[in-house]
C-alpha cells in the first residue's frame, strides 16, 4: 500500500511540474528527493548484500557457484530449494524494493528541479 501511494504522490509531482507553472517550496522537494535517494540506497544496498551473502550460503556447498556469480545471480534462484528461498528471496525483494525507492527519488529530484 505504501508503494501505491509513494508511486501516485510522484506520478502528481512529474504531472504538477509538467504543468510548467512554478513551486513555491521547489527547495524542500529536492530535499525530500534527496532523503528518499539516501534512503532507498540504504535499505537497497544493505538488502543487496545480505541476499548476495544468503545466497552464496545456500549455493556455496552444491559447488555451482563459478567466478563472477553475482553478476547475475537471478540465474541461480533455480536451483534454491523452497527452504533456501524463504531464507534468500525476501532480501532480493527487499533489495528491488531498495532500487524503485531511489528511483522515485531522482524523479522527486527530476520534478524539483524542473519546477525551480
């Protein structure tokens, strides 16, 4: 639920500045912009790791993991059990998550600094 809203309240600002008129509080957009960056690489990147670490723990003994895996690990989620899923996925979605919220900070940032 809170994804819809934060998706709808950046769909407002990118129409709201398309509307070419200006905003009197452009400034306190771009910090809040930047905020939701900040913190959408945090909890993004901190997610990335810790899935990239339950991933490799799960693999790690099958012996499949081969030099650069992480570059694409997707393509390993194959071969996890349902056991190891439940312990990997939710940090691949987390991290997902993590990578949709920065992006909706540089449209808030996009938004901010069209409306200046």
């Amino acid at each position: 639920m809170v994804e819809i809203a934060a998706v709808i309240g950046v769909i407002l600002v990118l129409l709201a500045a398309a509307a070419g008129g200006e905003f009197p509080h452009a400034d306190l957009l771009l910090g809040v912009g930047a905020a939701v960056v900040a913190i959408g690489l945090i909890a993004g990147v901190g997610a990335g790791v810790v899935y990239h670490v339950a991933l490799f723990r799960s693999l790690k003994p099958l012996g499949i993991l081969r030099p650069g895996w992480w570059w694409q690990p997707t393509n390993l989620h194959a071969h996890l059990s349902p056991e190891q899923r439940r312990g990997v996925m939710p940090w691949f979605f987390a991290g997902a998550a993590g990578f949709f919220v920065v992006l909706a900070g540089c449209a808030v940032i996009l938004a901010a600094m069209v409306t200046m």
